[in-house]
C-alpha cells in the first residue's frame, strides 16, 4: 500500500520499521518538528524523523493543518491509506478523509477505557489488570472510532510505564501489518457505551508521593510514572525522584524508612525503593543510591 506515516515519539519508531519491512511503501512521514532537548537546549529531531531520515524517507513537520494548503498536500500524496500512532496533533475531517482508505490509529489501552493523551500511565496508576493495544479506524471524535483489530496484555506488578511502553509499542507494530493484510476482511466493531475513561495527560503536580496514601497506590504512582516525569519525594532539601518500587511488608508512621533496604511505611502498608535519582545525577539502584545519600533506618521522606 501508498502510506502516510504520522507518529512522533519513540512508541512510533517500530511502528514505521515494521511498515517498511513488510514492503509498504511510505510516500512521507509527518511528525513533531525538532525541539529544544538536553542541557544544551539544542533542537533535536523526534525519534521518527531521526528512522526517517536513516530510511532516506521524506519528513514534514506542518505546525497545524489549519493552512489549506496543508491539507491540499497532504491530499496530493494520494496514498491508500494513513497510519497514526502518537503524533501529537488533531487531524481536521478534510485529512481524515483524504487517504482513500482513511486513517488507521495504533492507541495503548483497551477502549473504549483510557481515551486520550495518556493510556499506560493511567492505565498502570489506575491498577488495571490489563490493557492492550487497538487499531481504530480515526474520526473526528477523541479515540472514539471503530476498533478493526486489538490484543490484549497483562499488567504485572513489575511493570513500570517504561517496560509496559515498549510491550505495547512491538504489539501495536506486528497488529498494525496484520491489520493492513486483513483489511478487506475486517469488519469495524463500534465502541461500547459503557465504560468510557479519559487519560489525561500526566500533570507535573501529580508526582509527589503522598505516604499517608496506602502502599498499593503509592506503588502504582511510582511504576506509572517512570520514567517520566518520576514520582519524587524531598529529602533534607534534595529532591529525589522514585523510577521503581515494589510491595514489602512493614508498618509505620507514613514516610519513614523501616529498614537498610529502603523500606518506607505508608499510610496502609509500605513499599521498597528500589532505583532512584536524584537532581543532576543518572538513574541508580537503590544500593547505590544509598551510597552517596545514606537514608537510614528512622529517617522521614518529605520532610526537612
């Protein structure tokens, strides 16, 4: 097939490798324009921009599709069909229907739950047994379009945003080929009704970890949030952020550490810490961590 592939972020990139190996061919790439990125601020290409260019592939990176002209070029490429999968922006109903089989979106979360910007973070915080990955068939709606195919995952308490990000991401890739293949034969099924929820994106306020909340969803905060923007906690003025936890027994006042292994009492429970960062310094266990910023037994998190 003639494909348009619009995707952004690095949840797209084997989304296009596995476009291009099954043999489409991809007329253009739309995706983010390069942003400021690093310590240096310097402007830096999306990861999709960066597979395209690598594929020889040409990229467009339109600010909106407000500009008719915009959307008269997009018309002109005269592909089959458009495949979108974390693009980043809202495609008007003149795009949508310019591809002669419309447009398919690649979303991570069973729908019609977890609609929107951010479906594994909310999909984890939330304690979801499961979640998955949908081709939907796009309309004007926010996720609201007929699903063609989907598959679903189980969510392990092990799981971290990042882990479950990338599962997700090789699902969507080997779907979306089977989808293309099938197309003819596949039959739209229309989202339920019931059971409708929204991820919003994740608000930088969100992240600070509460103690007094009970370990289960202090966990979960902590895995749905990692990497990024990383649950944290303040400690003798230093910010640290929290990149992976798990469930451990112990009881306490809510924000101290119960033992040498970095065991923290939570309102109900507590969790282990297991790999932290802090302020201007990479990601490490938690042994290490401890290393160069003791938090002995007794010591209060949150508080300076």
């Amino acid at each position: 097939m003639r494909i348009i592939f619009m995707g952004t972020p690095d949840f797209s990139v084997p989304v296009l490798e596995a476009l291009v190996t099954a043999g489409h061919e991809v007329v253009a790439i739309y995706s983010q324009p390069p942003r400021p990125a690093g310590r240096g601020k310097k402007s830096r290409p999306s990861p999709v921009q960066s597979l395209a260019e690598s594929l020889d592939l040409p990229v467009r990176h339109p600010l909106n599709f407000q500009d008719p002209a915009e959307i008269k070029s997009f018309a002109d490429l005269k592909a089959d069909i458009a495949v979108v999968v974390a693009y980043g922006l809202i495609l008007p109903q003149a795009v949508l229907d310019a591809p002669e089989l419309g447009c398919l979106n690649i979303h991570a979360s069973k729908l019609p739950r977890w609609r929107g910007a951010a479906p594994i973070h909310r999909a984890i915080m939330a304690g979801d047994a499961q979640t998955g990955v949908c081709i939907m068939q796009m309309e004007k709606g926010l996720d609201t379009g007929p699903v063609l195919l989907h598959e679903d995952t189980d969510i392990m308490p092990t799981d971290t945003t990042a882990v479950l990000h990338d599962r997700l991401s090789g699902m969507g890739a080997k779907l979306i080929v089977q989808a293309l293949a099938e197309l003819p034969n596949l039959t739209p099924v229309a989202q339920a009704d019931e059971g409708v929820t929204y991820a919003l994106k994740i608000d930088k306020s969100e992240a600070e970890i509460d103690w007094a909340k009970p370990a289960v969803e202090v966990d979960r905060l902590i895995r749905g949030l990692s990497p990024f923007p990383g649950a944290w906690f303040e400690v003798d003025g230093q910010r640290v952020k929290v990149l992976n936890s798990t469930l451990a027994k112990g009881q306490g006042p809510a924000g101290t550490v119960l033992d040498e292994a970095l065991t923290v009492a939570c309102g109900d429970g507590a969790v282990q810490l297991l790999r932290l960062q802090r302020a201007g310094k990479g990601a490490m266990d938690a042994v290490d961590f401890l290393r160069g910023l003791p938090l002995p037994k007794g010591a209060e998190l949150g508080r300076d």
